[in-house]
C-alpha cells in the first residue's frame, strides 16, 4: 500500500506504539476488505463505536478511529453503482474525521486546531446527514438499497 506523505507525517507523530498499533489496524483492514465482497448485501454489522475518553492517550485515540474508519469503509455495503458505493463509504469516512477531532479536543490547548476541530464536527455530521438524505432519496433506483441505507445512517 503506498501512503501519502500526510499519512507517512501522521504515522510518525503517534510514535513507535501508536504507529505499530495503526499499521496492525490497517492490516486487519485490507483482510476485510479482501473479505468484503464475499458477504451478501446488508448483512455488514456496524463497527465499534468511537470513545473519546482521555483514558487513552491521543496517540491511541487516533489509531483507534483510523481503524474503526477503514473496518466502517471496507464493511460499507456496495452494489456496483458508483453514486452509491462513494456516499455508502464515505459515511464511516466522514465519521472518522468527526471522530479524529474529538479526540484531538481532548487534549490540543491551541484555539486555531480547537477552532479547526469544531468546524470538522460540525461540517462533517452536516455532510453525513446530505449523504444519508441521498440514499434514502435514491433507495427507490435500486430496490435492494433500502437495506444498506439502513446500515450506513448509524452516526455517532
């Protein structure tokens, strides 16, 4: 898998056990991925929810939510309809992104990134919302969709 070189930054910050942590989720990732296509439509569960909890350090909070992100991209019911299969896997990303940002709110004392978090929170559960808005509108175009409809508009 090549990396961009945010993530290849990313990696680097969260240290050695933060990485190997992230490297091991998306390991496990590519497996269900793999494994994806071999499941029948709306059968995919939801992944473990997110818990931003400074129980944790941000290192492992942000690991955590790269990993439930990939699980919810590569789990995300698909029926071959380009449209569809984008707004189906971008719901879990756009939660990883609200849930990357609470994580950092946790722990950054800087107002810009503080700032900069809320606007990703507020911007992203606005854009999950027209993507679960779309599918049921387009639900009727493919009469199997319903189901997977269903299975994406769990949001946290």
């Amino acid at each position: 898998m090549n990396a961009s070189p945010r993530f290849d930054r990313f990696i680097r910050r969260l240290g050695l056990p933060g990485a190997a942590l992230a490297t091991l989720a998306l390991a496990a990732v590519g497996a269900a991925a793999q494994e994806r296509h071999e499941h029948p439509p709306g059968t995919s569960q939801a992944p473990s929810p997110f818990i931003a909890s400074t129980a944790s350090p941000f290192s492992t909070l942000a690991a955590q939510a790269l990993a439930i992100m990939h699980e919810g991209m590569a789990k995300a019911p698909v029926n071959g309809d380009p449209d569809h299969d984008f707004v189906t896997m971008m719901i879990p990303h756009h939660q990883g992104a609200i849930d990357m940002a609470k994580a950092l709110l946790l722990y950054t004392k800087d107002p810009e990134l503080r700032n900069l978090a809320l606007a990703i929170i507020t911007e992203q559960q606005n854009e999950i919302r027209l993507m679960q808005g779309w599918l049921a509108r387009h639900a009727a175009r493919n009469p199997g969709a319903a189901q997977e409809t269903e299975s994406t508009s769990q949001t946290r």
